[in-house]
C-alpha cells in the first residue's frame, strides 16, 4: 500500500494551508497597488499642459536628428570618400569631376543614379532618370539642389538626411519613414 500522508507532517502542513491564504491576501493587496498607482500615472500623463506637450514633442524631435546625425558621422568615418557638408545638412562627395557645363535652376538634367540606406540597403537604380533642376516634384530636394553648381559628368556621393528626402512618411513604398539616404550619382 502507497502511503499518501505521513501524520507527522501534519502539522507543518496546516501551517502552510493557514500562511497561503494570508499570502494571497498580501499578493492580492500588493497588485491591486500596483495597478492603482499605474493607472494614477496614466492619469497624470494625460494631464500636460499644452506647453509640456510641446516640450515633449521637440525633445523627441532632438533625439531622432541627434541620432541621425550619429548614424551619418559613423557612415562617413568608414568610407574611403571625403565628404562636406553644404548649409542644408547633407554631405557630398565629389566622387569625379566633369568638365561639362554648370548646371543652373531649371537646367533638364539626366542622371545615373543608385538609393540605398547608411547599411547599404539598395532602394532603387535607375540607369536613366531626368528632372529639371529646382522645379521637379518627382525628384527629391536634396538631389536637386546637389545638382545645382554641379558639372555635367559629375560624379558624386550624397548623403541626405530623412527632412530632404522622404521625411516623416517615406515614399510610401519602398523607402521606411525617417529613412537617410545615400545617393551614388552620374551627372549624363
């Protein structure tokens, strides 16, 4: 026959059926406060006041260019390129120069171009894409106003942060939100 329960244990085990229903008592209370005192901070967040608001959202907004501005510093200390930032936040590399003609606002220019991201993650390449400088919706700031003072024959890299490219929404198909872009382009 399997014995199941040993009377001197008894004892130690009431014991335990009497401290179980206390400890309970104790998680129960302890989790209820918990969750009250979360549900007060909830509370206290929907209460800022519209400058706090504010606050908070530029505050985010520095963090987001601030790490921008860390990710694009790391991509060109390991390129071999040598980059210069013009007034806009973008950064170019004058890969060759062309001796053809200074391209001017309006100019119709015809391009070789590859997007990738700072990992190198390739977005598009076109073998021939053209816009007019300055006056393009099609084409991105950032790269019409590279080609600005650029020759024909021209080849640079650009670097252009997420607020002249894409922005906050990407380009709702292929390019994430917030996304930096490196551009490797051929003036034709």
């Amino acid at each position: 026959m399997i014995k199941l329960f040993n009377l001197k244990s008894a004892p130690f085990c009431l014991s335990i059926l009497s401290i179980t229903p206390s400890a309970l008592s104790f998680v129960f209370a302890i989790s209820l406060l918990v969750s009250c005192s979360t549900q007060v901070e909830e509370t206290k967040e929907l209460k800022f006041t519209e400058r706090e608001k504010y606050e908070r959202m530029i505050d985010q907004n520095r963090a987001v260019l601030e790490a921008e501005r860390k990710a694009i510093g790391s991509f060109m200390d390991s390129s071999t390129q040598k980059f210069i930032r013009n007034g806009l936040g973008m950064h170019i590399s004058i890969i060759e120069r062309g001796s053809g003609t200074v391209l001017d606002t309006g100019d119709l220019v015809r391009i070789h171009l590859r997007i990738t991201d700072l990992k190198g993650y390739e977005f598009n390449q076109f073998k021939y894409s053209q816009f007019s400088i300055l006056r393009d919706n099609e084409m991105i700031w950032g790269v019409q106003e590279a080609s600005l003072g650029s020759r024909q024959g021209d080849s640079l890299i650009l670097i252009v942060p997420a607020h002249l490219a894409h922005g906050l929404a990407g380009d709702l198909n292929t390019i994430p939100p917030l996304t930096t872009l490196v551009y490797y382009l051929r003036i034709l």
